[in-house]
C-alpha cells in the first residue's frame, strides 16, 4: 500500500466504524426496550421489535462485510498507520464500538434470562395445572361413584 493511500483507508475505516455506531446505538435502545417489554411479560410488543432489530443487524453486517478488508489491510500496515493522525480516533471508536457491543450482549442476556424465568414459571404453572385436574378427577370418584347397584336392579327387573 503506498503511504498516499493509507490515510484515505483509515478515514474510510473511521466512517465505517461512525455509521456502525450510529447503528449500534439504535440497537441498544432497541435491546433495552425489549428487556423492559419482558419484564412485563408483552411477548407481541417484543416480537414486534424484533422486525427493527434484525433490519439493524442485517445492515451492520453488511458495514462488517465492507470493513472487514480494511481492518486487514490496517493490520498489516499497523506500524506506519499508527503514525497517522485519524489512527487513535480509529482505535477509540473501534473499542467504543466494542464496549457498546458488549453492552447489548449483557442486555440480551437480561432479557434471556427473564424469558427463561417466565418459561419456567408457565411450565410448573400447566405442571400444577395438570396436578390440579388429576387431583379433581380423583376427587370426583370420591364424592360421585359409580352407581353399581343400580345396574345390578335393572339387570334383574
């Protein structure tokens, strides 16, 4: 790479990383609301924010895609980049990037967490459901049996 080119890579890597962000962001408001959704228990307003999120992810990993051969191309030249100006604001938006992404992986993990509590709690609920009619029906033998001597009447008469 000739040393012209390297500054335009690294000010198209900085922009790379911007729009990420920018994405980033909306993820994260988009992942904090669906953690407040499941502590509601709204499983439709949360199915309805993930159409959003996924266009999101769709387009960062397209950004990724296109970013992907550059980072490369700044490994490799690692030395004479870090002499640019723009390089340190590269690497401070890379780990806001990282940072970010790490929160919403802590986010998600929130709302897993949440969901599997609620699962759980549905599972010993139709458990104890089932519990309950099993407990009925046998109650209901108790207080209601079967007529045997009528039959036995009939049978004769």
């Amino acid at each position: 790479m000739t040393e012209d080119a390297l500054p335009r890579v690294i000010e198209e890597y900085e922009a790379g990383l911007e729009a990420q962000l920018r994405l980033l962001a909306q993820l994260d408001t988009i992942a904090k609301r669906q953690r407040d959704i499941t502590l509601v228990k709204d499983y439709a307003a949360f199915n309805k924010a993930s159409e959003p999120r996924e266009e999101l992810t769709h387009a960062l990993l397209a950004i990724e895609e296109r970013l992907r051969p550059i980072r490369e191309r700044l490994a490799a030249h690692r030395r004479e980049a870090s002499m640019l100006p723009n390089y340190t604001r590269v690497v401070a938006l890379h780990k806001e990037a990282q940072d970010l992404i790490a929160r919403i992986l802590a986010v998600d993990q929130e709302s897993l967490r949440v969901m599997t509590d609620a699962e759980a709690a549905r599972r010993l609920a139709l458990a104890s459901i089932g519990q309950g009619e099993m407990t009925l029906n046998a109650y209901r033998k108790v207080l209601a049996p079967p007529v045997a001597s009528a039959t036995l009447i009939n049978g004769r008469g």
